[in-house]
C-alpha cells in the first residue's frame, strides 16, 4: 500500500513526544491537591504517584495521538 509518510518516522515521534507529554503531564498532574488523602511527611509518595500516573497518561495520549496520524498516513 502507497504510504505518504516512512513507518520509522511515527515510531521516533513516538518516543520523543511520549517524554515531552509525560513531562508536561506530570507537571499538570503537580496542580492536584492530594495531601488530604496521604498522611503527613510523605511527598515522596505522592510524587512517586504522581510519576507513576504522568508516564501511563502520557503513553495514552501519545498513542493515540499518532494512533490517529498513522491511521490517516494509511488512508493516502
């Protein structure tokens, strides 16, 4: 099938926005108060969470997000 854009190219776009989009997520995700449901004294904790959310949102996104470019590189 005719494809406009190489296959290697939406693999490195990839990874490059999955670190940019983990990072703005995490710094977004910094916003929410949740100090009411953790004990006091335990910011490792909840930036640990914190980390662990940003990485699994910004996989989504990221996915999704050139899911859809390389659906529409398919269709030309």
């Amino acid at each position: 099938m005719l494809t406009i854009v190489d296959v290697n190219v939406f693999l490195i776009s990839r990874i490059i926005l999955f670190f940019v989009a983990s990072i703005f997520i995490f710094k977004a995700i910094q916003a929410i108060d949740v100090s009411k449901f953790f004990r006091k004294n335990s910011g490792d904790q909840i930036r640990f969470l914190f980390m662990v959310v940003s990485i699994i949102l910004g996989f989504l996104f990221v996915d999704a997000i050139v899911s859809l470019f390389e659906y529409l590189n398919d269709l030309f």
